[in-house]
C-alpha cells in the first residue's frame, strides 16, 4: 500500500513529503521501519521508479519511508 503525506518539519521550517509504503496485511507483530534517503538531485519517488522496491518488500512486515529532502543533504 502506497501512502503520500505532507508533514511540517520544524527543523527546516518548510513543510517536507513523505512516501510511504506499507504491507497489505497488517500483523499484531511490532512492524520494522526502513528509511530510504535520496541523493542530491534527487527525490522521494526515486525509489519507486528505478527500483523493484515495492516487489522486494512483499510479504514482509516492513513500513519503508522514503523523505523528500528537496536538494539538501542529510545529516
């Protein structure tokens, strides 16, 4: 499952979005986070159209998140 949010980032003053993919079926297990960070001139979507991603997380209790840093770099 696909979700796409806007949230406001404090620390960047600006309002930031977010991809998010979740598992199809949720468990009662504690579900595991994975971040995914882009590159510079990139974006969040990055991850969706030049890779497999949602096929490599099939099946697994795995939230991935994937930030939209604009053209800054992470710390």
């Amino acid at each position: 499952m696909q979700m796409h949010l806007q949230t406001m980032a404090r620390t960047l003053e600006m309002p930031v979005a977010v991809e998010l993919t979740l598992p199809d079926q949720i468990s009662d297990e504690p579900m595991k986070s994975l971040y995914l960070l882009h590159d510079y001139g990139g974006n969040r979507m990055q991850w969706n159209q030049k890779t497999a991603l949602e096929r490599y997380v099939t099946g697994m209790n795995l939230a991935v998140i994937m930030v939209d840093g604009n053209n800054r770099y992470f710390v």
